[in-house]
C-alpha cells in the first residue's frame, strides 16, 4: 500500500501518501458478528479539510471524510475508484478494506481555528458514509460536531446511516449556532433490491424511521432519492410507492439522482449486473453508451416524475442534492435559511 514506506521514502507535495503521517498504520481486524470480515487500518491524517476540484459537479467546495471504503458495499458506489489511490481493491477491497483516520476529531478542530479557514460550509458523506458500521466502533462523529458547534462552522451530512440518531443532541447544539443540513439517502423502498445492490446499509424502512425521529425532535430532514435504478427500480409504480413513503415518514423534501456510473464504480455494477440481470446488460450499454450519466432526457422524465409525485404527497421536490437546514430550538417560526447543497454517497 502506498503509506507503508512513508518512513524510507520521500512524500511528494499533494499525492495521497501525503495525506498519512510516517507512523500512520495499525491494522485491526475485528472478529464480531457485526465487524466479521473487515479490515480496518487506522491512521493519523495530515490534513481533513478536502477541497472539492474545481471541475467537480460537487455543489459544495469543502469535505469532510473520516473514512476512506465503506461498509455499505453499495455495488453502484462512485467513491470506490478512490481506493484505488492507496493500492487497495475498488470491489470487495472497498467494501471491507476501511482507512480510520482516528485523529479526525482534534485534526479538524485545528484547522477550523487556523488563521486561513473562513469558515466555509462543510459537507459530510458525499463520498463514503461517515456514519458507516465503522462510526459505531471509532465514534469520530461526535467530536467532529463538536468541533464544528464551536466554531459556529456551518455544515451538513447525507448519510444512509442510523447511527446519527446517536447525535440528535450534538446536532441540535450545532443548529443553535450555526447552519445544518441534514439528508438521508433513500432511493427506493423494494426489499429484494436493496439486499442486493446495498447489502450493508441498514435497510430502507430503517432509514424512513431516522426521518421519522428527526421530524418528532423538530429537525428537518430532506431525502437524496438516490440512485433512481434504470430498469430495476424506475417504474413508475415504484417511483410512487417510494416518494409515499418519504413523504408518510415526514421528509421536508426529495430530490432524485439517477444512478451514474463513474470508472470504478461502472466495472463493479456490471459485474453485479452479469451475474444478477444478465438480460439487461445490452440495455445498459446503450443507456451508459456516452459516458458515466444516463441520457439528459432519461434524467429528465426521472426528475419530473418525482416532483410531480412529490407535489401529490404534500412535500417540496428540493433542489439538487438539498438538504433542509435544522431549526434550532430557539426558533419559534419555520427555517428560513436556504437549503444547503448535498450529493450522493
């Protein structure tokens, strides 16, 4: 791996082995029931505040990522090209390889007060899910909200994770001094694909029952209905039955996202697709034929359908990617801050 003779060898200014200190490995397998399996390799980070590129589609600027892999094992998941960076598998590798980087907390916390932060919006869980299986075990998140509560940092999290309701107290706190969105990941409700194409997430009703939590402490949650699956879980029947759902668990908005397909993430889905859908690998080829996003007007008829159901069942379509701000307890009316920008996991 590429951290493993940092010691011996020289680190070049911006590659990833730069990212890691010398001293930064210790491999930990976890024999448990719930950690069976995974490897996890904590290291102490050089840096935690990630400037998105500039040629990015992100719509934010700045990230936060305390894990690198991800439990979830999404087979669509675009982030898993980057495990590539660090010599590590971008299939299985990604799904049981997972980088800690356990001094998160106290890391970004000196950052927020150096003197060039401008305390510019940070988004969490827009590459891996930083409430992954992993956050159970290592509990970075909570000092992470706290570091942000106090240095007012605005912020936000998707995630499709439940272990945020952990931290209802901590976002709270937060929201009573600065700016936070909160969006939960839910692209469809069919049981049987979700065992399939996200078989370490917790399952959907279990993320519609964190909106539901949300709602009752008066936090507003938007939903990321992502991804929209081209042939698996587009028909209109089940584009319906999913924005029902969201909407019955209280969600303030919902946005869809059809599946893209970046390298890395594309090999990975078609191997999926081979060996689950053999029939509909001609039809992806064509749909993903110009590159890693379905046609704009797939993409349109998507959208249009959810926002059309979304306005049936009473709830906002939301931007691109947004998430509703929480409103602090200290507020009597509704939120009136604009939504903040978040993406897929």
């Amino acid at each position: 791996m590429r951290w493993e003779n940092l010691a011996e060898q020289p680190v070049r200014p911006g590659s990833d082995a730069a990212l890691f200190g010398a001293d930064a490995v210790t491999r930990t397998v976890i024999d448990t029931p719930e950690f069976r399996g995974i490897t996890f390799h904590e290291i102490r980070a050089r840096s935690i505040v990630n400037r998105v590129p500039g040629a990015s589609r992100m719509p934010f600027t700045w990230t936060v990522n305390p894990y690198r892999g991800c439990s979830h094992a999404c087979v669509y998941c675009f982030a898993r090209k980057t495990h590539s960076y660090l010599d590590l598998d971008t299939g299985l590798g990604f799904d049981s390889q997972i980088v800690v980087k356990t001094n998160a907390p106290e890391l970004l916390r000196r950052e927020l007060g150096g003197p060039r932060w401008r305390g510019g919006h940070i988004a969490m869980g827009t590459n891996v899910d930083c409430y992954q299986r992993a956050e159970g075990r290592y509990r970075l998140m909570p000092g992470i909200i706290e570091a942000l509560r106090d240095h007012a940092n605005p912020f936000s999290i998707l995630t499709k994770g439940t272990l945020i309701l952990r931290d209802l107290d901590l976002l709270t706190e937060a929201a009573a001094v600065t700016d936070v969105g909160i969006s939960v990941s839910v692209g469809f409700t069919d049981r049987e694909l979700w065992r399939t194409v996200e078989p370490g997430t917790p399952a959907p009703e279990r993320r519609l029952d964190v909106i539901r939590a949300l709602a009752e402490r008066g936090i507003d949650c938007g939903v990321l209905m992502a991804p929209v699956i081209p042939y698996l879980g587009d028909h209109p029947d089940q584009l319906r039955a999913t924005v029902r759902a969201i909407a019955e668990a209280g969600a303030t908005s919902v946005t869809p996202l059809v599946l893209h397909l970046r390298p890395g993430a594309r090999e990975w889905y078609f191997q999926w697709l081979i060996e689950h859908h053999p029939h509909l690998v001609p039809h992806y080829e064509r749909l993903y034929a110009s590159g890693a996003y379905a046609p704009k007007s797939y993409q349109r008829r998507i959208t249009g359908q959810v926002h059309e159901l979304a306005r049936e069942y009473g709830i906002g379509p939301g931007r691109s990617g947004a998430a509703r701000r929480i409103r602090p307890e200290r507020e009597t009316g509704p939120a009136t801050a604009e939504p903040e920008q978040l993406t897929l996991l």
